[in-house]
C-alpha cells in the first residue's frame, strides 16, 4: 500500500503519513489505531522493528526513556504500550 493510499483510508495527508514513517512526528492513539486497522496489522506489529536485538530492550533502557519525555508524552507512551500488550 503506498502512502497516498494509506492516507486517504485513515483521511490523514500523505505528508502526514510521511512524517510518522520517518519518526518526525508523533500521531496520537486514534490514528495509530485507524493506520493498524487500515494496514490489517495489529497495532504492536507498528512498533515491531528489526534492527532491535535481543536483549537492547531492558526495563532500565525503558525507563531511561520515559524518564526524558513530558507528561503529555509519556501518557501516549503509555496508552501505545497497554494496548499493544493486550
């Protein structure tokens, strides 16, 4: 699916779509779900990224993360991580 299609099945710009691709924006909740659900893919196979290796993911690099964002933030962290895991 190319971005223009993307963008039209979630009703977001194509610009938009290019920017959550390449990190430089942040969407909210409701449009990682409307993208997961436009691509058929559950919403923890969005985050899923092969250059992470076995063992890079701890709960000290975790936290080492949050503990930089704002509250805003780490509140939309939150929420991504709790329905990935369900």
């Amino acid at each position: 699916m190319t971005q223009d299609q993307l963008a039209e099945k979630v009703d977001l710009a194509t610009r938009y779509i290019s920017l959550i691709e390449v990190g430089r924006s942040s969407p909210s909740l409701e449009t990682i779900e409307n993208i997961a659900r436009a691509l058929q893919v559950e919403i923890r196979d969005l985050f899923e990224f092969v250059h992470l290796q076995p063992g890079e993911i701890t709960p000290q690099a975790i936290q080492e993360l949050l503990e930089g964002m704002d509250d805003k933030t780490a509140r939309t962290v939150f929420k991504m991580v709790r329905a990935a895991a369900r």
